[in-house]
C-alpha cells in the first residue's frame, strides 16, 4: 500500500463536484493516517486564497473551509506555480501554509516509490 498520497485538483467552482471529492478524499486520507500532498492547479487555485473556500457551496458536502483544516493538520497544500501567476496570486496572498510550487516538484513527489498519485 501506498504511504504517500498526491492528490491533483484541477477543478473548482467550475466543477463543484469533482473539487469536493479530490478535498474529501484528502482529508479522509489525513484522518486515516496517510500522508497527503494536496496540489490546488486550475480553478482550484483560488481556494489557496483566505476566505475564498467559504464562498464554496455543494448540497450534502463537507464544508471546503473544514477539509482545508483537516488536510493542513498533517498534511500539504501546493498551489502550482504557473496556476498562481496566471491569477496573480502571490506568495504573500496565500493561506499561511500553502507553498508554491511547480511541475518537477509535482514529478517528484508523484513518482516516488511510496506514492500513489490521483487527478481530479
């Protein structure tokens, strides 16, 4: 089994679902034990802002604020480096915790021996 899970989510308000499962499924991986490294790419980008999670509604979802906080208990939040220029965000923009980083740091991670990668 896996020790190490790297999740991608690629998908925000655009695709509320798909952004709520990629979050549940980090924070369930966290509260069992397992070491989660949650990268925010795409539209998702904008939840590594402060306040912009709370603006997330989904019917019968946990609240994107709440799996934030869980995932940054144990585990990691990057936000892609060229996700963040194109938006503009900056480093001193966001949620204390979240680092910026890119592609070769996301390899890396993906493609270690203990690490089992998911795309959302």
């Amino acid at each position: 089994m896996a020790k190490k899970l790297v999740i991608k989510v690629t998908a925000g308000a655009d695709a509320p679902e798909r952004c709520s499962q990629a979050f549940t499924v980090a924070a369930v991986a966290v509260a069992s034990g397992v070491e989660v490294s949650l990268w925010l790419t795409g539209e998702s980008a904008w939840f590594a802002l402060p306040g912009r999670a709370a603006t997330f509604e989904l019917p019968h979802a946990a609240p994107l604020p709440d799996l934030i906080e869980s995932i940054q208990s144990s585990g990691r939040i990057t936000l892609c480096t060229q996700c963040a220029a194109r938006r503009g965000i900056e480093e001193k923009d966001v949620l204390e915790g979240v680092r910026i980083a890119g592609a070769q740091v996301f390899v890396s991670e993906a493609m270690s021996d203990d690490a089992q990668a998911l795309v959302y």
